[in-house]
C-alpha cells in the first residue's frame, strides 16, 4: 500500500510538470494580458503601456517568463497578482475556505439525498418513477438556469433567503452563514444527486441480474434481500469512484454557482483572473486544482483496494 | 384501482417509454436535419418593431430580442445543440472505452501509463480548462464539439477499466482464457458485453452533459456565438427576461430538458437489454 | 433523514425575512451592488471607474453632472483670466493652484502644497506602477511658495493641465520614503480628506465606506452614515438584489436592463447623457475598401440609426454625429449628416464602381464588399446591434460577417489592429482631446486611431489644439476638426452612451455623472427623505 502510494506521488511530478507547460502556453496564447483593461481607458497612455509592460515583466521572451516562474514556484515563490500587485498564495489562501465550505456542504447533501434515494428506487418500483422524474430534471437543468431561478423565486419573489454572498456584512453568525449557504449548496448539489441516486440505482440492478446472482435466487432468498445484502455491497467500490471522481468535477460547477451568487471562492477568483489575464494567479489556481484533483484520484484507487475485495487480493 | 393492476399499468408504460422516448430522439434528430425545410421564416429575419411577441398563430414559440421567429431558431438551435451532445458524446465514449477497455484488460505498465495520461486529463479543472481554451482558440461549432468530447473521456475510461477489472476476475473470463482464446477475442466477447451497461449510462449522461457545458460555456461567453442558435445560448439570452417574456427561455429549456430525458430512457433500455 | 433536512431548511428560512423591495428612509446605510471588485483603492493605480475610491480621495478638481469642471480641495480653477495659468517665453507653462484651507487629511494632518509636490514627484520617480503619467511627465518641477500654494512648472503647453490633479494627491507624510506598489496599508484603506473612509474590505464581498467625524465641509455633512458596495459581478444577480431589496442602488445598469427595473416602486431611473460614444470603427489598414471615403459614406447611409436607438435602447440613447458629445464646450452641432437613406447608398457604391455580384454582395476589381465586424460577446446590446447592422448593410449589398469576443481578448484584438470593423464605445473624461483617436501618427502602439485613419489637415489640427491654452481658442480648433471629420467620416458614429443609475427612490442630491468621474462625484450631499 505504502510503495504503491509513493509510486503514484512520484509518477505525479511530471505530470504536473506536463500541466504547468500545457496550462501556460493556453493561457499566455490567448488575445489580451494583465494590460488589456488598461487599454479601454482614455487617460493611460500608450507610453504608459510600454512603462507597464516593461515594469512587469512582461517584455520578456515566453520561454525566459516561464522558466523564471517555474523556478519560483518551485521554490514556493508564487510571486504576485498583476492586477492588484499582492502576494499569490495570499490571495488564493483567502478564497479557500469557502470553497471548502461551499462544496464541502454540497456533497454532504448531494450524498445525504442520492444514496437512499438510490437504494429505494432499486428496491421500490413506484419509487423509483419518481425518483428518476426529479433525478432528470436535476440533470438536465443548466447550473446558472436553476440558480438564477432559485434566486429570482426564492430571494426575489419570496424573499424567504438572502440571493447572494457568504455572510450579511453587520451578520456573519452560524444561522446568518447557513443561510446565505443553502441556494448556492443546492444548487450545486442537485445535479450530482441526481446523477448519483440514478448510478446507485443501476448498479445494483444490473448485478440482481448477473447470472451468478441466480445461485443466490434459488436459494429462496427474496429480491429486496438480493439487492440489499448482495447488490448493495458490490455496487459500492464503484459508486465510491464514481463520487470520488464527481466531487472533482464540482470543481467546474463551483465556478458558475459561485459567480451567480458572488460567493467569495477559489471559483470567482478564478473568472475574475481569467478576465483579467492575472497570469500568476491563474497558474497557481490551475496548479493547485491539478493537485487537488489528482489527491482526490489516489483516493479514489485506495478506496477502491480497499473496498472490493477481488481487487485487494489481486494487488 | 388495485396495486396489481397499477403494476402492471406501469410496466406497461416502462415498456413503452423506451420507444416513445426513441422516437422523440428521431423526431428531434429529423427535424433538425430538415430545420431549413421546415423553419416558418428564415434563420436571419429580423423584425425589430415586432420584437418580443407572445407565442401566436404567426409566431407559433413568439419572438426574440430581435423579433426573429423563435420556433425557428430553436429548429436550427437543435442542430448545434444535439450535434454537440451526440457527437462529443460518442467522441467521448469511444476513446473512454478503448482506453479503459486496453488499460483494464492488460494491465501492468500499460495500464499505469494510460491510468496516468487520464489522471493528467482529468487533473485539470475541466470548466476552466475548457473557457481558457475556447477563450485561446474563438471556436467555431465543430471545434467547440470536438472540444466537449475531448474534454469527457476520462470518467468513462476509469468507470469501464473498473469494471473490465472486475469482469476480467470472475470465472467464465478465466475460463475462456483458460481454453486458450485470444486476448481480443475474449474482451470483445466476454468482457466488453459486461462494460456494456456501464458504458451506455456514462454516455447517455454525456449527452446531457454535453449540452449543459455548452450551455454554461455560453454564461461566461464563450459557447456558441451569436448570431447561430444554440439551446444554450438562446437560454443564456432570455436569463434577464425570465418574468416578462418567459417563453424565450421556455422552449429552448423544455428542448433540453426533453433531449436529455429521452437519452437517459434510451440508455435505460440499452442497459437493461444488454444486461 | 430527507424530512428532518427539510424541516431544518425551514426553520432557518423562517428565522429572518430579508428586507423587501420597499422605499428606504434611514440615512445610516446605503447598499449599492457593484458590478466588480476594485484592485486597489490608490486612485492613480485603479482602472477607469473610481466610484468607490472617489468618496475617500477628493481631486483638487472634479466635474459635475454637466461636465463643468469645479474646484474641490483647489480655491479655484486655475485659468489665464484668473491669472492662474502663465504661459513662459520658452514655451512652457506655470500653472499656480491655490489650495482650500482649514483641510486634514482623515489623520488630521493639514492638506498642504507639499502633498501636491509629493504627488508630482512620486508619479515621476517612476518606481512604482501608476497606470497613467500622463501630463505629469511634462512636469519640470513644482514649486511651494508656501503651504496653500502650488506652482507646477510645464516643460510645454499642455491644454488638459485642469484635470491634472483630478485623482487627487498622495499623503507626503504616510507615503514619503516608501515603496507605493508594496503600501498595502495605503493601498487598501488609502488616507483622503473625503466624506467616507474605508472601514472594511472584504475580499470578494464587499467594501463598507464610514462618515468621516470632522468633514471639511462642516459637520453636517456627509448626511449619510455608511455606504456598502457589494460585488456583484453577475448583471442579472445584480438586478435581482435590486428587486428583492438586497441591494438599494445599482450605478450604470445596462440599457436592456433598465425597462424591467421601470416597475419597481423603490427605485428611481436617474439618466444623464454620457461623455463616450457608440460607433463602428473601420480599420483601413486590415480592409482596404474602408479607405474609400465613398464606401464609408454609403455605409453611414445605409444605418437606420433611428430604429435602433428607438427599438433595440428603448430611446434611452440620442442619436450622434461624431466624437465629441453635445455636453462638451468644445462640441460642434452644424456639421455633415448622414440620414438613414438605402437607395443613395446603392446609388454612391454603384458610383463608385462597386457592382452587385451574382451572390448579392458588391465587389471591384476582385475584391468583395465582405467583411468581419467583431463587438464585445456577453453585452446583449452589442449583439443584438451588430446583428441588426449585418442585416442593414446586407440590404445595400455589404456583406457583414458578426464575431463575438470576449471583452478582455477584443482590447488584444484591436490594439494589434487585426480586425476589419469593430463595434465599440470610447467613454471619454471632461476634456475634448481627440488628438491620441485621430492624428495620423497615432496608430497603435502610439494611440488608439484604430481606423488606421490618415489626413495631415486634420494631425496639424488636432496638435495645434493641444498647444493652445487658452481655452477658446482652443475650441475654435476643435470644432474645425469635428466638421472635418464628419465630412471625411473614418469611423461611423452611432449613438451617445447614456449613463442610467437605478437609485432608491428616497435618495435626494442624486444627479448622476456623464464622465468617469462617476455619480459619487457628490456623493456629501446624498440624503434619504420619507418618502
């Protein structure tokens, strides 16, 4: 277990050497800089845009700018934002809890609601039909389309919870904070309990009708015994990656939520980076998504060793 | 009404879904080939002093911010919106599987070069990977769905090498091996039969998916340009005049909310046939 | 389980109602949503919009809602009638601003001529980055004759000399030795002599500004108590806390935006005719056939800018003839006009030698009448405009292909000049420059002539206005140039960009802002009333 964890950490390194090269190029390929807002504004001179290119750095050649960032970084320099000149690290550390928060709830609840969800629609038919109407609207709503309409319905019209942010300014107590939470948790959460409820469901189906599930039936035991005792347990190593991988994914839906309800994350940071050509901050934010994701795969494999017993007793 | 009888009126229905729901894929699917041929007015037809008309006999979906027929462009927004879900959809499932497939079955230092080339894919974050790419390259709709596609690949190699894995242990592919069959020929006849299910959810799923990233591309502007329709951009567009003028986002939402219930009942199906 | 959630999801929507979108009288907090979070708060290294920065760091002037410029930390304006402007045998220029007394800084250090020199020699140091030295570095030195007075030596005449000072000046004594890049403290929470001060930023969220005890214009003022700007980058999340109350004020809502928020009770629609102007700019080095003065003028014809400003901006815009907007005292009204006229543009393409080809579209010697026109993708009025001008061009036999690029790509796009038309605004500040638009020798990377624009007539006077102080003069030539340019016509003028603020309807004092000045320009005087 321990030498296949340090073969993945090692396996890793170029890896995410191959990421910081790949991610560089696109993002220094794309039209526009850390200047480009300059640009639109009448009182800065074209003399001053040369001053400012030149006073950045960005009058170097790509490869002497990327190696001179390769190094620094490595080093655990991660130098300093282009649009309001402080510290990287400092900037995305103070993002990072809410994201942690925001997609830490969501999965919480995203689990909470799929998993009996599942297990009932694979055992209960009736059941099942409902679950699989909700679980399809879940799916094929559009993030930015049901959080907009959550917060047109439930913030606007109802006015039942605040529309958008983590914390009223003069708030910031558990009950102030739990509500500015749940429009942007469910919404984050829906799709991925419906994806979820519907993947556990079909699992557990599709091993009820394997062939070797036959010897169990004949023994008399009864379709919710079947599914439950025999199913349910063989279902899971995969829905643990499945999970595993998603919760990875939230990543992207994390963007869109965030930006629609200016919650304070690594997500905002980045579409305002992004608009902003903040080179610096955008490759410490791809770096360290990278790294995240790849946190979350080993995890995912070690669950899967651990949980099903054929792939233990193989490896 | 007894429960037996509403049993079996529902499997009755559960029978038919699949088929309702494929013959609403075909429809969708034909009328968007035909969207010239069937389109009231042409694609471009601007009528600014009728701009947003209620639904009507002229206008049977209303008209948008330009006063363009609304049924027409949601008739031509199928063409892109189905393209990319279906195409990237299928771009994505074929290499999922073939990569899964060889990694799941060989092992070894295959399997832990391609596990490796998917990590790295899937390391990075796929929204934002996806804008800075699109922000790179302006793509034009092939592009953006070879894109899509390329960008959805790697869950479903992990989902389908998992489950080779597990396949590859039990007994009857043991004994097929056993008897001296060819390697291709067994994933080809024992394993990949088994992958089946697992693989037509994931696509299935894709399809919606493909069609929600475009759509979320759109919100950061950066999707589909304007002035070709897609569902995701038409969407987009009506995000401010959800109250005042709801059918600009009706239609094209009830579109993608139709295409990908009848994709999920068809994989459904698929997977229930096959398994 | 799914039961008990929903029960606690309950209990905590019932907990507290949030404030429904009715009518505000209290004077202690006024909420604005803000479309974007500011990088910092030193006014001389923020972009454009200086709203927020505005209420702590006053200029010495600034400009009111009908672009007059007005003294603010200054006496007065300094001019050659008053005396304040000297012109020197040698061709440079003393400008002399005599300071206000009795200000402090919020520390209550005294506001003196030292702080103007600091300023002028902080910005010219150049070790730090502030985005825009412009007219100081033509600044030779400034002298203190004593603490209310300062007189800036020009190497040369330099006509905008009365926005010199209009982003206000740096504190000597918080400042002086330091390096101003690295200045967090000041950065962050800058040192003004403003109405407000700020009490706390929080990253990603919000800034809350505070009234400052002891402000300079007497006790009574700032009326209101504290005004927070919540960042809210989604237009529509914005639009939306409007509606539900969240938010009180939402500055520059988008013209499509502005019909939906007609019906709330709680808010006023508050419109000025803005400094900036929407046209179609024609790059005549990227599309040759632009350098035709008959196919730009065709083109001007064939725009049914009528229709467009009365469908499309719900009549929220006028209607423009050039560069130069009707609030100006440099603007010039009497010049060439070109009316929505369809058969006289086919009439002077056919002129000049550009037939109708088999597909529809007018080509000469090879070359087609087709090309790309690129605007801003995500601005729904853009998009909808671009595509109504390809359908009118269309209608003449001009082939308008539309593309949309993101609004940090397309400054790229243009500044490289790698483009055919280009869809866009400038938004202008109060004075009538036009020199760095049009000048012949101010392509990019020397301006932002990105029509690729060439008349020597014209270059001569534009730079013979910016030598000229004396300000009426000045506009003599200025108004020469505009109708010079509305008869060679480079780039085809659309409409004015109307600046409309959302505000409570209670809010008294409010008068909006035409330039980047921003409507908090007087911000001291804002007050809630009972409705």
């Amino acid at each position: 277990m321990i030498r296949f964890i340090v073969r993945r950490v090692m396996q890793s390194i170029p890896l995410l050497l191959l990421i910081s090269l790949l991610v560089f190029a696109l993002i220094h390929a794309a039209p526009g800089g850390p200047l480009s807002t300059y640009l639109e504004n009448p009182n800065v001179r074209p003399e001053d845009i040369e001053r400012l290119r030149k006073a950045m750095g960005l009058d170097r050649s790509l490869p002497a700018q990327y190696f001179s960032w390769l190094v620094a970084f490595i080093r655990g320099d991660w130098g300093f934002s282009y649009a309001d000149g402080r510290p990287v690290l400092e900037r995305l550390l103070e993002r990072v809890p809410a994201t942690i928060e925001l997609v830490g709830v969501s999965c919480v609840v995203a689990l909470v609601a799929a998993v009996p969800a599942g297990i009932f629609a694979a055992v209960n038919r009736r059941f099942d039909r409902v679950t699989s109407v909700l679980a399809v609207a879940g799916i094929s709503l559009p993030v930015f389309w049901l959080g907009l309409l959550l917060q047109l319905v439930v913030a606007g019209a109802l006015g039942w919870l605040p529309s958008s942010g983590r914390t009223a300014f003069d708030g910031g107590d558990f009950v102030d904070r739990v509500r500015h939470l749940i429009l942007p948790a469910t919404v984050l959460a829906a799709a991925l309990s419906a994806a979820w409820s519907r993947y556990l469901r079909r699992t557990m189906r599709d091993t009820v009708a394997q062939p070797f599930m036959r010897a169990a039936r004949s023994r008399g035991l009864t379709e919710r015994t079947l599914l439950l005792q025999h199913a349910l347990p063989n279902a899971l190593p995969t829905f643990v990656t499945v999970v595993l991988l998603d919760i990875s994914m939230m990543a992207s839906g994390a963007v869109v939520t965030e930006s629609i309800f200016a919650w304070p994350g690594v997500g905002s940071l980045f579409t305002e980076s992004l608009a902003k050509r903040d080179y610096t901050v955008l490759m410490a934010f791809l770096m360290c998504g990278s790294l995240a994701v790849m946190l979350l795969n080993l995890i995912a494999d070690l669950a899967v060793h651990t949980l099903d017993p054929r792939t233990r007793s193989a490896a | 009404m007894s429960t037996n009888a509403l049993t079996t009126a529902g499997a009755r229905a559960e029978n038919r879904a699949p088929l309702v729901a494929a013959a609403l894929l075909a429809t969708l699917l034909i009328s968007a080939a035909l969207a010239p041929v069937l389109a009231p007015y042409a694609m471009d037809a601007l009528d600014l002093v009728n701009r947003r008309a209620a639904p009507s006999t002229v206008h049977w979906f209303g008209t948008d911010e330009l006063g363009r027929d609304l049924l027409t462009r949601v008739l031509f927004g199928a063409r892109v919106s189905l393209a990319i879900g279906l195409i990237s959809a299928v771009v994505s499932a074929a290499i999922g599987a073939a990569v899964g497939a060889t990694a799941g079955y060989a092992g070894g230092w295959v399997d832990d070069a391609l596990m490796r080339a998917t990590d790295a894919m899937l390391a990075i974050p796929r929204l934002p990977l996806l804008m800075i790419t699109a922000a790179v390259l302006q793509p034009s709709v092939p592009l953006l769905v070879l894109l899509v596609g390329l960008a959805g690949w790697m869950e479903t190699a992990r989902v389908v090498r998992a489950e080779v894995q597990s396949l590859s242990a039990r007994d009857f592919v043991a004994a097929a091996r056993a008897i001296g069959a060819s390697p291709v020929r067994v994933v080809l006849r024992h394993v990949l039969p088994g992958v089946l299910p697992a693989a037509a959810v994931a696509t299935t799923l894709a399809v919606g998916r493909g069609i929600l990233l475009e759509s979320a591309l759109s919100f950061f502007g950066v999707g589909v340009q304007p002035p070709t329709a897609s569902w995701g951009n038409m969407l987009y567009q009506a995000q401010t005049t959800m109250t005042s003028e709801p059918w600009l986002a009706f239609f094209p939402g009830a579109m993608i909310f139709l295409t990908v219930l009848a994709c999920n009942a068809v994989g459904d199906a698929i997977g229930a046939a096959k398994g | 389980m799914k039961r008990l959630l929903l029960v606690t999801a309950l209990a905590f929507v019932a907990c507290a109602k949030e404030k429904s979108a009715s009518a505000v009288a209290s004077n202690d907090l006024l909420t604005v949503g803000y479309d974007r979070e500011p990088d910092t708060m030193n006014r001389y290294a923020t972009h454009i919009l200086e709203d927020i920065e505005s209420c702590v760091v006053e200029g010495l002037v600034t400009n009111d809602e009908k672009m007059n410029i007005i003294p603010v930390l200054a006496v007065e304006v300094p001019s050659t009638e008053n005396g304040g402007v000297v012109l020197r045998a040698d061709g440079g220029m003393d400008v002399t601003w005599k300071l206000r007394p009795g200000v402090k800084w919020h520390d209550g250090v005294p506001h003196t001529s030292a702080d103007v020199k600091f300023t002028v020699d902080a910005i010219n140091k150049g070790d730090w980055k502030p985005e825009s030295v412009d007219g100081f570095d033509r600044i030779a030195s400034v002298d203190t004759p004593d603490s209310l007075t300062a007189v800036v030596h020009y190497k040369e005449v330099y006509a905008p000399y009365r926005l010199q000072f209009v982003r206000g000046t740096l504190p000597k004594h918080v400042l002086s030795g330091r390096s101003i890049d690295a200045a967090a403290d000041y950065n962050r929470k800058p040192l003004g002599t403003g109405p407000y001060r700020v009490s706390e930023w929080k990253t990603g969220e919000y800034i809350l500004l505070e009234a400052v005890p002891n402000y300079w214009r007497g006790a009574q003022f700032p009326k209101i108590k504290r005004i927070l700007f919540k960042f809210l980058t989604n237009t529509t999340t914005r639009i939306n806390q409007l509606k539900s109350g969240e938010v009180q004020m939402v500055a520059l809502v988008p013209w499509d935006k502005v019909r939906e928020l007609r019906s709330l009770p709680a808010i006023r629609i508050n419109q000025v005719v803005g400094n900036g102007y929407e046209h179609v700019t024609l790059n005549q080095k990227h599309f040759p056939p632009f350098a035709e003065v008959h196919v730009r003028r065709a083109m001007a014809h064939a725009i049914d800018r009528d229709l467009i400003v009365r469908t499309l901006l719900d009549s929220l815009v006028q209607v423009v003839n050039g560069p130069i907007q009707p609030l100006s005292s440099a603007y010039e009204p009497d010049v060439a006009t070109y009316p929505f006229d369809p058969p006289k543009a086919r009439a002077m393409l056919d002129a000049a030698g550009w037939a109708v080809g088999a597909d529809g579209i007018r080509a000469k010697a090879g070359v087609r009448l087709s090309f790309t026109l690129i605007t801003q993708s995500g601005f729904a009025i853009r998009e909808n405009v671009s595509q109504t001008l390809q359908k009118q061009f269309r209608d003449v036999g001009i082939d308008a292909k539309v593309r949309l690029i993101d609004g940090t790509s397309i400054s790229g796009v243009w500044f490289a000049g790698d483009f055919d038309a280009m869809l866009h605004w400038w938004q202008q500040g109060a004075d009538p420059e036009m020199t760095l638009f049009f000048a012949s020798d101010r392509m990019p990377p020397a301006g932002r002539n990105i029509n690729y624009f060439r008349d020597d007539t014209l270059t001569a006077m534009l730079y013979a206005s910016d030598r000229t102080a004396d300000e009426r003069a000045r506009i003599t030539i200025l108004r020469n140039a505009q109708r010079r340019l509305a008869i060679l016509i480079p780039e085809l003028p659309l409409y004015n960009t109307s600046k409309v603020d959302a505000v409570p309807v209670t809010l008294q004092g409010f008068t909006g802002n035409p330039t980047n000045a921003g409507p908090f320009w007087n911000v001291y005087q804002w007050q809630m009333t009972a409705p």
